[in-house]
C-alpha cells in the first residue's frame, strides 16, 4: 500500500515539474508581442497613422503565418503636442517589455528618445520625425521608415533651379526638424548657386500666434526675393497662408512652396473651407510619392471603413501600416534566431530612483539589437511599393508628387525622384532606365501660380522699404563725354548714363534709384575701389565706363557689355610723302638682292642645261653672257623668246616662272597700297615692339590698365608714366615722356579725333567691354543684360553712342593705313623649293655628262702624265662646250634626245672628238 502511494506521490511529482516546465517555456514565448506608438492623435499624421496602424495590427494577426499563436499589441499614447508627455509614454513603454516602439511624431521627442533606446535597445521606428540630423551614427536605434527630408529639401531646392530662381526666403518653426530641414535647404540650394536670403523663425507648432506670423511676413514683405518656401506642420501652416492672404501676399509676383504638410490637409481634409482654398491658391508642394498596386488600391477602398469616416487617407497611413507589417517580420524572424523574447535589468538603474520614481523596472531588451538588424534587412513589397534600406540606411527610390493647389482642390504637375529629378513621368517607370538627371530632362507641367497667373513669376521685386537704389558713378575729370556730373547740380549725363537709363525704362517694371558720385573731383577714382563698394553693402550697383575685367568679375556680377573695349596703343606717327623711289618700297633692299640673284642664278642654270642642245644658247663668249641676261630678266614678264628643248631645264623654268607670278603679284599689290594710301611710319608697330623697346609707356589714372601691364604682361613700374585727360596725352607724346599710351579703344577713339598727329600702332591686344556692376546673383544683372540687349537689336543703344561719341574724323583717318614693306622672310619658302630645283637640276646633268663622256672617251695609259692630264681636261671642256647634233631621221629620236639631252649622241660628235685628240697629240710630239 505504502508502495503504491510512493508511486502515486512520483507521479504527481513527475507531472507537477513537467508543467512547470511547460508553462516556464510557454512563459519565454509570449502570448503577446508588445509594440508602443507615440503619436499626437488630434493631428492629421496622428489620426491617419492610428487608423492605419490598428488595420496593420488586425491583418497581422488574422495572418497565423506571421506570429504564429501569439498576437501583435499596439497601445498608443497621446503626447498631445507635449515633449514631455512623450518622453512619459516612451518610460511607460519601456517597463511593459515592449520590443519596438512606432514614432515620435517630430523630431524634438525623437532626438531625446533615442537616447533612451540606445541604452535600452528598443529600435524606434518614425515615418513622420524625419529630421535630417538624426544620424544612424549617433542613434543607432532610430531608423526612418520613410524619406528623410534631405530628399525632400534637394526636390525644392531643383524646382527653385528649374523655375530660374537665384534667392528664396524661408518661414519655419523653430524647432529642431524644420530648422535642419532649412539648413539643408541651404546647402542644396547653394549646390545649384542659389541661396537663401533671409529666414523667418516662427514659435514651434502649435504655439504660433497670428501676431507672430504677421510680424515676420511684414518683414518678408519689404524684401526683395519673393519665392517663399514654408517649412512647418499643418496649424502653423494654414495660419501663415491665412495671414498672407490678407497681406496681399497670395498674388502675383509671389511664389509659395510648402513642404509635404500641406499635402496632408489637400489629401485629408477634403472638402477644404473656401477660406482655406483661396489662401494656399497657387502654391506648390510635395507630396511622398508612392506606385499604384492593386494592394494599394485595395487598402484605400476600404479606407471608410476603418476610419469610419473622421480622416481622410494621405500617403503617410500607408507607410504607418508598412511600419507594423515592418517591424511584425522582423519579430517573427528574431523568434526564428533566439526562439524566445527575453529582457533583463539594467544594474545601473538598481537604486535610482526616489520614492515615486521606479526606474529599476526598465528593462533593457536582450534582443534588441537583432531586432534591429533584422529590421534594416527588411526585403518586402509593402503598401508603399518596396520597401529596403540603403547602406546608409535611407529608404531606396525616394521620390515625390509635385501639386500644385488651385481653385477646385489640386492638380499634379510632375513627380520627382533620385533617378531622374523633376519629370512627368512617373517615377517606377524609369527605375530600369539609365539616370538622366541633364538640365534638359528636367520637365514639368504648367502651373497656375498665386493670384491665378499662367506666366511664371520673375520671383524678386525691389524691396518695398521706400529706400532707393543706390547707384554709385564715377567722377571723372577726363573723357566726360562718357559720364558727367554738371557743376554745383545733382544732374547726372553721359553716354554710359543714357545707356543705363534707356535700360531701365524698358523693364517691365519700376526701380526706383539715385546716383552718388564717387572720387574727389581732382582725378578719375580707382575703378576697382569704386566696384568694391558694392562688396562693401556702400552702393547697391554702378554705372559707367566700367570695364569688365577678371578680378571685378570675382565681387560683383556684370550685365552684358553695352560697348566693346579692349586695350590699344597710341604713338606719334610721321606721314610718309610720295617720293620718285616710291616703286621700290614694296621690298626691302634685302629682297630686292635675293631676288635679282636668283634671276641671274635661274638664267646661269638654264643656261648650262640648254647650252650643248640649244642652238639658242649657244654663240660667242659675250653672246651668250647676253643670252643669259636678257633670259633671267625677261621671264620677270614672262616675255622670253628663247626656247627650253631639255627636260630639266623645263621643269627649273616652270617653278621659276611660279614664283615670279608670286612676286610679281605681291609687289602690284604693295606698290598699289603705297600710292594710294597714305603711310604712316612709326617705331612703335605694337604692343611687342613697345615692350621691347624700354621706353616708358602712359596710362589713365585709374584704369585696370595699369595692373595688366604690370601683371600679366611684365612691365616694371619704373616705365609706367600716369596721366589724367587727353590733352595730358598729347603733352606727353609730343615731348617724349612717353613713347606711346595704353588706353581703352573708347577713350583712345575721342582723343584721336582731335589728335591727328597720332594713331592706333597695330591691334587691340586685349578683347573686353563696359557693362553695369551689381552685387553677386542680383536677379536686376539679369534683367538689365536683357534690356541691353533688347536696345542693341532695336537700334536705340546706336542712337545714344551716336549721339554722344560721334565726333570730327581727321581728313587723313579714314584712309590711313600702314604698309609694311615685304622682306624676305614671306618669301623664303618659294626661293628655297626653286633652289633646291636648280641644284637638283644641275647634280642630274652633271651625272648625266660625266657618264657619257666616260663611255665615249675613255682614259689612255699615257693619260697618267701630267701632259695627259692636261689633254684629258681640255677633251673634257670641248666635250662639255660642244654641240650634239641630233637625228633628223626619226622623230621618236628627236624626242629622246630632247628628254634626256644628250642620253643618245650620234657617231660624228664621237669622231669630232677623236680627231681633236689626235691633233692634240701630234702637238705635244712636235714639241718634244
């Protein structure tokens, strides 16, 4: 009996430990898997993302593939717009084993939570705080499940650059995800040489008051930009439009771009209050952009339905319910790798703590950081289309929908992405194609801008602060023909002030502005010094003779040139008279040398190619010095009546006869230019010859001449002689301080035309021109360049240079011209190839005729001696003097031996030959 209640007690004992056992490992696997949500629900976000966040959570746990028995709870807490009651919700969180926790909504709660869930390793996953400063560097347990905003700034800050905006002004609240979200704005727009001009910082959301945005939009108002760009949250937002519209601020010349909030009221809030409508009219935004799939489609349907009606949908409930569904796969795989949701006590919370505050109960989750990982490996296609992280753990294929608000609710104007930047085309079906972010790619539709203008706005005006623009001019003491400050009067006029008037009126708009004299009165001011007041806030732009030079171009932005310049030197010139030597100038005296060398070498030559075949060339001693002459000259005019019957003298002739049609022509031509206009002879040919020559040069006080001689073209100072007016010029020139003058070409075209005795020695060596000075990226540079323009092609900008540099031309000015005389060295080339064909020439016949001579006249052993040697040399001369007789009998002979000269003697030349040797012979024996 004892035995068998031994048995029984086992049993009961064996059983009891076994469901300790089970219900311990039931315990380590969880019936419910805990995930917080932070959220102000009395938001638009906040009512969307709960709507969305509990379908997810339903359709998760309808689904036993996910989670298996156990089911996902989402319990969500209010923080109202309070930091501080999100930061309570988040510790609430915290001592309950929630592994994952779904926000905060805004990127002050996030910076102070991620703190917390680095020590305590529960990822916080937030589609709204998307603060681009939220570094996976420094909150490693913070992960964005929708774009950050970087990408939206870079979106906006494309469209200031596709619309050909330079300046935008900023409205923000002053918290930490709008004010980063403008800092990059910044950096973004100055990627593309825009900027931001000013910044209105209003109090965060929702604490801003309508005296608050009236103030700044005051300030906005007397501003020179009017692109606006509205970075907040929806209340704050509204409020700003609402007060714009009261401004006036909602008209044209204004231009509005909102940031995605206001896409979540057009989407959600529908109908929108007239009120509302006609106050955002004609702005722009962003909305997160997201393809359309059947799954998609299907959620919004039933939208309704899980609402019941009190939110409209906007794309944010759909990365809501990807969220969960994101963070339900990576518990399901984390049950996968550990099997169990463990969490354990912090030790360095044990005793922390007052009476009320119970921090030992954090627990840090042991899980935690491969929850985390799995996560960021997350691989799915969600509501949103698919869902993955770059390494830098941004979403892939950031992109958004362009709207464009208008009187019946919203159009869609184009789409922008990474992949593409601004298109109409939507952005998925150019994922597979190449990027192609070209500036001629970049598309949008038309958009009805506020006060329902179709044309786009020019996006500045001047500012309306009732002050005027100050120009500042140069007071000049020289050439004031170009600007002229009348005597005891503010009366300004000139060439470059009509210029700059005739602009400005044919704006399309006013511009208020005075000019201020700048300089003392006694001698021009420093161009440079004038153009940096503008760097220096002094003068908001200058007018005049300013000169559009390398180190103005780094402070100041120019207008297109409204006259050309470039600088010229100026020198004393002497008129050269017609003389009864007039005919040989065209050459110098070298030329003419050479070329009545070669006449007397080309003759030589052809005579000595033509003298044993041609009976032309052949006769007595001083007949044939005759021949030569008359021949060599008279090819000059191509009147020689002798014949070429050889090959080579042929061809030496005909390159000879080239080039003197060369030079025949060159020298008519020079000669023409010498007795028909007047020359001008000068020391100074140029910039090179005046470098060269050491003599010190002149330049206006004040102009940017001074350093370009000094720094790009090496002269020493020592040589640089200033002065101040033309009649300084002349002074200087005629008394010989300086050997010539550097000056702009437009002041250099005055002072001729009252100083005949000088003139302009070779080209303009520089290439510029005068335009109007305005700070860096002034939209007015633009316009003004524009109207410059305008004035150039309608004739008016020739009417006013008429009207002020037309001047008395000297009698001789029009026709003077300098006529180098013509030297060897642009002749060289042809003398050398007719040389080269001389000599040529001369080596082929000379080896021709030794040739023969050795075949016909062999050498004797009596040669050897010195009266052999004698003999030898005087067979030779007759053979070189003597005439070949040619065939008669064939003409095919005649022409052979008209090709080759004497390749083909006859017999009796032989025999002449022979006969003079033996006489020769005889000679010498009767002598012995």
């Amino acid at each position: 009996m004892s035995f068998f209640i031994a048995v029984n007690l086992v049993l009961l004992l064996s059983t009891f430990i076994l469901f300790i056992g089970v219900s311990s490992e039931e315990a380590l696997k969880p019936d419910v898997v805990n995930v917080g949500a932070i959220f102000s629900f009395n938001t638009i976000n906040g009512k969307v993302a709960k709507v969305a966040m509990k379908a997810a959570e339903n359709d998760i746990n309808s689904d036993p593939s996910i989670l298996g028995r156990r089911k996902l709870s989402i319990t969500l807490h209010d923080s109202n717009f309070s930091s501080f009651l999100g930061i309570i919700g988040a510790l609430q969180f915290m001592e309950t084993d929630t592994v994952a926790i779904i926000g905060p909504q805004n990127a002050v709660m996030a910076h102070v939570l991620s703190h917390l869930a680095n020590e305590l390793h529960v990822p916080l996953c937030s589609f709204t705080a998307l603060d681009p400063t939220l570094s996976p560097l420094q909150y490693p347990f913070f992960v964005q499940t929708a774009p950050n905003d970087e990408f939206q700034m870079i979106a906006i800050a494309e469209m200031v650059s596709y619309f050909g905006w330079a300046e935008v002004i900023t409205v923000f609240s002053d918290d930490d995800q709008s004010r980063n979200g403008i800092i990059t704005l910044g950096d973004k727009l100055a990627e593309r040489r825009c900027r931001i001009s000013f910044k209105a910082a209003l109090p965060p959301d929702p604490s801003a008051k309508r005296s608050d945005v009236l103030r700044e939009l005051l300030k906005i108002q007397m501003m020179e930009s009017r692109v606006i760009v509205l970075h907040t949250f929806s209340k704050t937002g509204l409020l700003v439009f609402e007060v714009a519209k009261s401004l006036g601020m909602m008209e044209k010349e204004y231009v509005w771009i909102a940031s995605t909030w206001l896409s979540t009221v057009l989407d959600s809030t529908s109908p929108l209050k007239s009120e509302t409508a006609n106050s955002i009219r004609g702005a722009l935004t962003l909305r997160p952009h997201t393809p359309d799939s059947k799954r998609k489609r299907d959620f919004i349907s039933r939208w309704n339905q899980l609402s019941n009606g009190s939110i409209g949908f906007n794309p944010y409930g759909l990365y809501a319910y990807d969220t969960v569904w994101m963070i339900a796969r990576a518990v399901k795989l984390l049950l996968d790798q550990v099997g169990t949701i463990s969490f354990s006590n912090d030790t360095r919370l044990n005793g922390l703590g007052g009476k009320t505050l119970n921090l030992s109960a954090l627990n840090t989750f042991d899980g935690g950081k491969q929850l985390l990982k799995n996560i960021l490996k997350t691989n799915m296609t969600g509501l949103t289309g698919p869902v993955q992280f770059n390494p830098d753990r941004s979403l892939i294929n950031p992109s958004y929908d362009i709207i464009n608000a208008v009187e019946t609710g919203y159009r869609q104007i184009g789409y922008w992405s990474t992949n593409s930047g601004l298109s109409i085309v939507p952005p998925e079906t150019l994922y597979t194609k190449k990027p192609n972010r070209s500036s001629s790619n970049q598309q949008l539709d038309s958009v009805v801008w506020p006060g329902g203008e179709a044309t786009k706005p020019r996006g500045w005006v001047f500012p309306n602060n009732g002050r005027e623009l100050r120009i500042g001019i140069p007071r000049r003491v020289s050439y004031r023909d170009f600007v002229l400050l009348v005597n005891g009067t503010d009366t300004v006029q000139g060439y470059c002030i009509d210029v700059f008037i005739a602009a400005i009126r044919f704006l399309p708009y006013a511009v208020p502005f005075r000019f201020i004299p700048f300089g003392d009165g006694h001698k021009n001011p420093s161009y440079y010094e004038l153009v940096n007041q503008i760097n220096s806030g002094v003068f908001d732009g200058v007018v005049g003779d300013i000169a559009i030079v390398t180190n103005r171009t780094k402070i100041v932005d120019f207008t297109q040139p409204y006259i050309e310049s470039g600088l010229v030197v100026v020198a004393p010139v002497k008129k050269i008279s017609s003389s009864p030597w007039s005919f040989s100038r065209p050459f110098t005296p070298f030329m003419w040398a050479v070329t009545a060398a070669f006449f007397l070498i080309v003759g030589a030559v052809v005579w000595i190619l033509e003298h044993r075949i041609n009976d032309e060339f052949r006769g007595p001693p001083k007949q044939q010095i005759v021949t030569i002459l008359w021949f060599s000259f008279s090819t000059m005019f191509f009147a020689h009546r002798e014949n070429t019957v050889s090959t080579l003298g042929r061809f030496v002739l005909i390159i000879w006869l080239f080039v003197v049609l060369i030079i025949n022509s060159s020298y008519t031509a020079s000669l023409t230019s010498i007795l028909t206009v007047q020359q001008l002879s000068s020391p100074i040919k140029g910039i090179d010859t005046l470098i060269s020559s050491k003599e010190p040069i002149g330049f206006q006080v004040g102009s940017f001449a001074e350093n370009y001689l000094i720094e790009e073209l090496n002269i020493p100072k020592s040589r640089l002689v200033p002065l101040g007016s033309p009649e300084e010029y002349a002074l200087a020139l005629e008394r010989r301080r300086v050997a010539a003058i550097i000056d702009e070409r437009p002041y250099v075209d005055l002072f001729l035309s009252d100083h005949c005795e000088f003139s302009i020695r070779g080209q303009e060596f520089t290439k510029s021109g005068w335009g109007f000075a305005f700070p860096r990226d002034s939209p007015l540079a633009i316009d003004m360049s524009t109207a410059i323009l305008a004035l150039s092609e309608n004739g008016q900008l020739q009417k006013i240079h008429d009207q002020w540099l037309s001047r008395r031309v000297c009698s001789s000015e029009s026709s003077e011209a300098e006529s180098e005389q013509l030297d060897l060295q642009s002749f060289w080339g042809l003398f050398l190839i007719c040389g080269i064909a001389c000599v040529l020439a001369l080596l082929v016949y000379f080896w021709l005729m030794f040739r023969q001579f050795s075949r016909h006249h062999p050498e004797e052993p009596y040669s050897t001696s010195p009266g052999g040697s004698r003999s030898r040399l005087q067979t030779l001369l007759s053979f070189v003097d003597g005439k070949v007789e040619k065939s008669r009998s064939s003409s095919k002979r005649k022409r052979e031996s008209v090709s080759n000269g004497f390749d083909k003697e006859d017999e009796s030349a032989y025999r002449s030959g022979r006969i003079e040797r033996d006489i020769s012979h005889e000679r010498q024996n009767g002598d012995t």
